[in-house]
C-alpha cells in the first residue's frame, strides 16, 4: 500500500481546488468522492450535465467545469464511487467501493465534505413526495427528472435558483411558498454595509425573482402554519400568508431552509464545535488555514462554515498551501504570500455571506417544532417526545439516546441533530454550546460483512 | 399499466444509455443503464420505497445525496442506498423488511 501526501474526502469546490493547488505544489495526491463523477453538490455531474442541461442550470453551473478540468494531472489520484466509512488517525482512510473494503494511508487529512440542507420538520415531511429542494436540484442536474407539479417551501437564495432552474426546464413550480418576511431583507440591507456588500448576490437574486415572475409562479410571503397533507403521500401544502388560509393541490413538495455543515467526518475524530449563532448551526474550529487541533487534519469549505462555492474554492487552496508548508514542499515566506490575494478574496465572500444569512434566516416553526410533529425521521421520534424527554433530566442530545431512539437510525442524526440540540436547549434553558450534540462513530456509513471480507482478503493477497 | 409518475423524464435524460430490465417487488421496469437507480425508479412511477420499522410508514428519496437513508432498498439480500447506484440490467429489487436487523 503507498502512502499518499493527502488524501482529501470529498470532490466539491474545496476538494477539488485544494488537489489542483497541492498537486501544482508537488504533494501526491489522492482525492475521494462517494459520487460517481466529480463536482460536489454543486456542480453535481458538470462533466456530463453542462452539454446536455448548462442552459437550464446558468453560467455559474458551467464554472465547475474548469475546477474538474483541474484534476486531469499528474498528482491527483481520483478514487471515484467510493463510500468513506471511517478514518483513523495516523491517517487511514477507510472507504468502500463497489462492493469491497479498502483503504488509503496518508501523511495529512483535508475534509472537504460540504453541506447537508438544514433539517426541516413540519407536519407530514416524512411523507413520500416531499423532497429537499436540493434533492429536486440533484434529480434535474444528474438525472434529467422533473417534478410536474411540485410547490417550493422555504427560504433563502438556493429556493430561487432551483425555482428559476425548473423554469427554464419548462416545468415551473405550482407555487413559492416563502417563510422569510419582508422585515428580514429590510434588516439585512439596513445593517451596517449589507446591501453593498451582498449587492452581487442580491442582484442575482433579483435576476432570478424576475425570471420567477414572468413565469407567472405565485410567491406566498411570511408564509406560517406550514403542513404537508396527503393520505400515504404529499397531496397539498396547507399555509397562512398575509392572514389569509391557503391549500394547494401538488404531488411533490421541495423543502428547503439553508444548509449546514456536514459534521459526522469531523466529529467522528473528534475535532471541536461551536454554535455559530448567525449561522444557527455548529461549526468546527479550526485556525486561518482550515487547520483543526489534530496535527495533519484539515477542514475545508461549507463544511467549516457556510461560506458559498467561492469561498469553498479559495478556503481548499489555502489548505492546500498550508498543508504543502508543512510537508516541505513550500516555505513559510512563500505560503504567506501566495495565501495574501485569497485572503482577500475570501473576505469579500464571508461579508456578502453575512448579509445572506440576514435576509434569509431558518424558518423559525421548523427550528422548534409542534409536538407532534416528527423530528427523527429514521426512528420516528417527535418534539414532544424530546420535550418531554428534558422533562426527565435529558440535558443533551447524547443523553436522549438513552431516553429514546432519536438518532440512532441509519441517517446517524444528519436530519435530526440540529433539532434536538435546538429542543433540548429551549426546554433546559441552556445554549446550544451547553447542550452539545450527537457523538458520532464510525462507520459514517454501513458497510456489510461481505466488504469488510473482501477487504481483508485484498489485506491478506497483500502480504 | 404503466403508471402515471409525478416524475417527468426530459429527452436529455434519457442519454444515460438504452433501457434494460429491472425488476421491483416482482414488477419488471424498462430503465436508462447508468442512471441513477432512485431518479430512475421515481420517473417511471414508484412512489413507495420502504416502510419504516417503527410504524410502516411510506417513505420515498428525501435527500438524493446519500444523507437520509430513506431511499433503501433490498438488493441481492444487502438493504442500500437507491440514490447512491446506478441502474444495471437484471436488477433484482425489494423493499426492505427490518431496516434494523441489517448490517450496521
Ligand atoms: C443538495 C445541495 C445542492 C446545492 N446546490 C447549490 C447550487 O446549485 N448553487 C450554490 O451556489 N450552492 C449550492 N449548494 C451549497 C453548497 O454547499 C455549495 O456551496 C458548494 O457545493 C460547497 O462546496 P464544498 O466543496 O464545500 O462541498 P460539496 O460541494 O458539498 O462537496 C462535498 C463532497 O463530499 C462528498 N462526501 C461527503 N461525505 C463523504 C463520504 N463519507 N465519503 C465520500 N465522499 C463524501 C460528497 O459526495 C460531495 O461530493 C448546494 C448544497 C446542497 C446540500
Ligand atoms: S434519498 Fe436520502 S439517502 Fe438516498
């Protein structure tokens, strides 16, 4: 087995400008995605999808692909299709590929694995037919599959992409159902800067709202009281806006609020969160570089923060110079020069970020849900349940697992954690900081006994 | 009958390749080689992928990216991720009895 420089998991914008840099720098390289074709969640398939679907997706679909052209050199080795289950420190990484165990060893460690789409339980959210939106985006860019009737929930500028998206696609969404109020853009763009520092963002957004508009999509504003109805599956989305009652007939439902750090490699290793209160979320810590407290082991990208695509780009090659600084392939000197330009550059991101994260917050009835409703989907666990589980003494998420089932389904809390550390909070009156979070062990995913079999016998063929 | 899918397929997506057998709790669907299995089984109609241990309740792909686990489906004995394969000819599908009792 050789040893590699870096192995970097995860082959979005931060893996991938995080190889092409380390490579230039002279590291061997070996990236891993669990996707069968590079790209990451937003440039999902750009290879394939840009010549067949790059008018419907937009310019800044098409930008992927000089980051995936980045990877054909010498250096970087794409292990492609491969599940990362565990990785230990020293560094392995475990991974399986279709169908067997293997792993890789590795001097240094970039995490690269990007964002979930922040959980949303309303009533019904479980039921078939309701999707994220980044699912629906997922199923258009990969697949070429459209949704007939579908109504968009939720907030945030991704909610307008993926609408103006099934526009140009010829199917537009029934209805935007938006839960962020007129009051949070006015906040926004009355904090000190925001409008000018978001103005890129906000004029896209605005090209997008038009788009919307001309299409005749109906936006529903300030949107409360949120359920999903349907007998076995989504047939209507009951609401209120502006106190007048609304149901609408639909067979697919996009959920979408945000997105959020994908914890479970980093906390698998145990490196240290904090509660980003802007952000409401918990981010790891980690220095300048994307550097954690584990020698050797970086973070880059939304997975360190919800930064955007640009700024997951310049955070991987950042890593990527540090990480080529400790390995004696680049000086110190050096490093901080070459590291000034995208400093700047990543200031100018994180400052429209910031003014994203204003006018767009999470819906605040799925942050703290109804009791009834389902807040673990795997193991059907609801608010009330973990409401009433703090009544017992449970202080954290950890402990519920000893009061109930919550997380302990196949999903290991990816779509529950962040609501059961926001309950159990509000209900001990206690930060999130206080309350913590799931602890999370391997396998990041299930493996069989047949791939750990096949592992072993490569292990033993090996020897 | 075919049924009717919520699900439209547009003529760029169908470039994944010609359509073979698979077969869905005894069904035999005509689907795209190479493309991904869950999209695939969405546009041509399936609409229940599992039930849920607990209770037996419905559930189809929520996440398509690997995160939610709600698009399992039993192949060959082994439970997996409908999202996370590619459609390949003779398929054998079914949905997971016992999530639980499955390799963890
Ligand atoms: C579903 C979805 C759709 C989005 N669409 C857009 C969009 O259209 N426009 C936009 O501006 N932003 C979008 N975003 C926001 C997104 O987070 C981008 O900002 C950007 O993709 C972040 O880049 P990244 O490199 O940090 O991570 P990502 O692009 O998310 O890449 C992470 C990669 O890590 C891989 N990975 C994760 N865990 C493992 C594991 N255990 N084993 C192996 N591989 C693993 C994943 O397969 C993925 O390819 C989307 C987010 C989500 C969740
Ligand atoms: S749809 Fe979520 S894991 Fe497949």
């Amino acid at each position: 087995m050789t040893r590699r420089d870096l192995a970097i998991i995860g082959a979005g914008p931060a893996g991938m400008a995080a190889a092409a840099q380390a490579a230039a720098l002279g590291l061997a390289v070996t990236l891993v995605d669990e996707q069968p074709r590079p790209g990451g969640q937003i440039y999902r398939d750009v290879d394939r999808a840009v010549a067949l679907r790059g008018a419907i997706l937009g310019a800044d679909y098409g930008r992927g692909a000089r980051l995936t052209a980045g990877l054909r050199r010498d250096g970087i080795d794409h292990v492609a299709g491969a599940v990362v289950w565990a990785i230990e420190e020293g560094f392995s990484i475990l991974y399986t590929r279709e169908g067997r165990g293997a792993r890789i060893a590795a001097d240094r460690v970039l995490l690269a694995t990007g964002a979930l789409e922040r959980p949303m339980p309303l009533p019904g959210w479980t039921l078939p037919g309701v999707m994220t939106a980044g699912a629906g985006q997922i199923l258009l860019k990969q697949s070429g599959v459209l949704a007939r009737r579908a109504v968009l929930v939720g907030s945030g500028p991704l909610l307008y992409l993926i609408a103006a998206q099934m526009v140009r696609a010829g199917t537009p969404p029934l209805a935007l159902v938006e839960t962020q109020s007129r009051g949070d853009l006015a906040r926004a763009m009355g904090h000190a800067g925001g409008a000018l520092r978001g103005w890129r963002y906000l004029a896209k957004g605005l090209g997008l709202l038009a788009e919307i508009a001309r299409a005749r999509v109906p936006r529903h504003t300030g949107a409360t009281g949120i359920a999903i109805e349907g007998e076995g599956r989504a047939e209507a989305v009951r609401f209120t806006s502006r106190g007048r009652a609304h149901r609408i007939a639909c067979d697919t439902v996009f959920l979408h609020h945000g997105v959020v750090p994908n914890m479970q490699a980093a906390r698998s290793l145990g490196v240290a969160h904090r509660w980003h209160q802007a952000q409401a979320c918990f981010v790891p810590q980690l220095d300048g570089w994307g550097r954690t407290e584990m020698p050797g082991l970086f973070i880059a990208g939304d997975g360190a923060g919800i930064g955007g695509a640009a700024a997951a780009e310049i955070a991987g090659r950042l890593a990527a110079l540090k990480l080529a600084e400790e390995a004696g392939r680049l000086s110190p000197e050096a490093c901080d020069r070459q590291a000034r330009p995208l400093r700047a550059a990543q200031a100018r991101e994180l400052a429209a970020r910031a003014f994203l994260d204003r006018a767009y917050p999470p819906f605040a009835e799925a942050l703290a849900p109804a009791d009834a409703t389902v807040v673990c989907r795997c193991e059907e666990v609801t608010a009330g349940e973990i409401r009433g589980h703090a009544r017992l003494g449970c202080l954290g998420p950890n402990q519920a697992k000893a009061f109930g089932r919550a997380g302990m389904g196949p999903c290991q809390g990816r779509y529950c954690g962040l609501t059961v550390t926001a309950l159990l909070a509000e209900a001990n009156a206690r930060t999130p900081d206080e309350t913590g979070y799931y602890r999370i062990r391997p396998p990041l995913k299930p493996v069989t006994l047949g791939e750990l079999a096949a592992m072993e016998d490569a292990a033993e063929a090996a020897q | 009958m075919k049924p009717v899918s919520p699900f439209l397929e547009t003529e760029s997506g169908t470039e994944a390749g010609p359509r073979v057998p698979v077969s869905f709790d005894g069904r035999t669907l005509e689907l795209p080689e190479g493309a991904n299995l869950a999209a695939a089984l969405l546009a041509a109609g399936v609409q229940v992928f599992r039930r849920t241990p607990v209770s037996g309740a419905p559930r189809a792909p929520y996440c398509m990216m690997g995160a939610c686990f709600d698009c399992l489906v039993e192949i060959d004995g082994v439970v997996r991720q409908a999202c996370m394969i590619e459609v390949t000819g003779g398929l054998a599908i079914r949905r997971p009895h016992e999530a639980h009792d499955d390799p963890a």
